[in-house]
C-alpha cells in the first residue's frame, strides 16, 4: 500500500532553504520516493488551518519511508533543514 509524507512548511531562511529543497530531492528519489505536492497555491476552504507551504511525497510503503527518514542522506541535512524552516510532519498510508 502507498504511503505519503505530509509536510506543512514555514520557511525562516528561504536562502538556506532553498539550498536544503536541492539537497534532498536526491535522498526521496534514492529511496523510491516522489514529490506529488511541492509548494503552490493554496487555498483554505474549511477550518482554521492555514499552512504557508505544503509537500507531500509518495512512497510505496510506510517501510520505505522510514528507511528514507533514518538514511545517512536524509539525516545529514537535519541542520540545514531546522535552520531555514519551522516543519510539521505526518506520514499517513494511502491509495
């Protein structure tokens, strides 16, 4: 079963940000993964949720992603990723 990565961004420091979104499309596509949502227009339609900018990523199983969140690859960037953006982060199984 496909498994997606849900991730609500508010970026602190969009040039150190920008070099964190290079880096690590290469660790999601080296384990399996995909961007199907990479930013873009929002639009709230129901609730008081209001993220600045959304990711989601597709992967082929909740294992899959969890590998790719503990790889050495992934793992390197947790100190550009914290100091370019605030991050909230679901994975949830799927279709």
């Amino acid at each position: 079963m496909s498994a997606y990565v849900i991730t609500d961004v508010e970026i602190t420091d969009s040039s150190l940000y920008g070099q964190f979104m290079e880096r690590v499309t290469s660790t999601v596509e080296s384990h399996g993964g995909k961007f199907v949502v990479r930013g873009g227009e929002l639009e709230v339609i129901l609730g008081d949720w209001t993220p600045d900018r959304l990711a989601v990523l597709k992967f082929d199983s909740l294992e899959q992603i969890h590998v790719w969140l503990t790889s050495p690859e992934y793992t390197a960037l947790d100190d550009l990723r914290t100091k370019s953006a605030n991050i909230n982060m679901v994975i949830v199984e799927g279709s």
